[in-house]
C-alpha cells in the first residue's frame, strides 16, 4: 500500500473531501484570476506591452545589479571561471532597453516570431504535397495544420498587439479549461476518495 493512500485512509472521510474541495475552489479563484489578466491582454494590449516591458526591465535591471554586487563581495574577480560581472552587465543594459525602447523591442520580436511561424507553416506544406503525391492519405491533416499555421503568422507579423492579444486568449482558454476540469473534479470529489479508501460515503443529494 502506497504512503498516500495510507495516510488518506487515517483521516476521516468527510475531511478528506472537504480539504480537496477547498484546494479545489482554490484553484477555481486562481483559474478566474487568470481569465481576467487574459481580458485584461486582449483589451488593452498596448497598456500590457508597456508594463511587460517595464517588468522585464526592472527585473534584468535588478537581476544585473545582483550579479555585480556579488561578484565584487565575494571576490570573484580573483576568479578566472567568474563571469558574473560581464553577466550582470549585460543584464543591465538589456534591462535599460527593455525600459527605453520596450514597444519597439516587442514590435521586432513579434515579426520574428510571425516569420518564423510562416516559415514552419511552409515547411509543412511542402510535406504534405509529397506525402499526397506518395498517395499517404495524412497529407490532408498536416495541410490543415500547416494552413491554420500560415494564417497564424501573417496576422502576427502584420497585425500590431497580435501576439499580446494571441497570449491573452490562450490565458483565457486555460483559465476556462481549468474551471470546468475543477467544477468536475468537485461533482465527484467523494466518489475519488472512495476509490482511494476503498470506503463508501453517502451520497450527497
């Protein structure tokens, strides 16, 4: 017998069910926390830009800053393998400019990633053409996929606050996702511990 299913069967049921049902609805709050930072993207994407932007700045800014200062307190300059002041220099400058031309840092990464995007998408096309001309019938499945790739990139590289808004989504879609998988996890909450005890609890009505 495992230690977890050991240390379930000591604790009376109806306390097992309700601490799981409370890191449960705690998970629920979370989730909902996500769904509307993900609005919060989706709407106001310049905003968001902006305080990533300062974020990440501060945080390399910070992290530079560490770097150096333990560089010089524990002496690493007496250390040839110790980069840590090259580190957190670099550090530094990479947070200035996060702060400085933040926007513009974030228009240029998302044009990289849209052409990269495109490029996949391409790439698969191509494959699939040989794999129809080979008569393999996937060729139809990874064309989809390739197609849905390929309108995906131009409207990141074209199309300004795309891959904030396209983040933003994707947080609201695994906020949502994980709501109904908690919802569910609770409506049969005592029939799991059932399982694990190998007890029987009423039912609730």
């Amino acid at each position: 017998m495992s230690k977890i299913k050991a240390e379930i069967i000591k604790r009376p049921i109806e306390r097992i069910s309700g601490d799981v049902k409370k890191k449960a609805w705690s998970a629920i709050i979370e989730s909902l926390a996500l769904i509307i930072l993900g609005i919060l993207f989706v709407v106001l994407q310049d905003t968001m830009v902006k305080i990533l932007a300062y974020i990440v700045g501060v945080f390399f800014i910070v992290k530079g800053g560490f770097q150096i200062t333990t560089y010089f307190l524990e002496k690493g300059q007496n250390d040839f393998f110790n980069n840590g002041l090259l580190s957190g220099v670099v550090s530094v400058l990479i947070g200035i400019a996060s702060l400085v031309i933040g926007e513009d840092i974030a228009s240029i990464f998302r044009v990289v990633i849209g052409i990269i995007i495109i490029y996949e998408s391409l790439v698969r096309i191509n494959t699939a053409s040989k794999l129809a001309s080979a008569g393999i019938p996937t060729w139809r499945y990874i064309t989809i996929v390739a197609l849905i790739m390929l309108t995906i990139g131009i409207i990141v590289t074209f199309i300004s606050g795309s891959v904030v808004a396209l983040i933003g989504w994707l947080m609201v879609l695994t906020g949502l996702t994980g709501i109904i998988g908690d919802v569910m996890f609770i409506q049969h909450v005592n029939q799991i511990v059932d399982t694990l005890t190998g007890k029987q609890t009423p039912k609730e009505d």
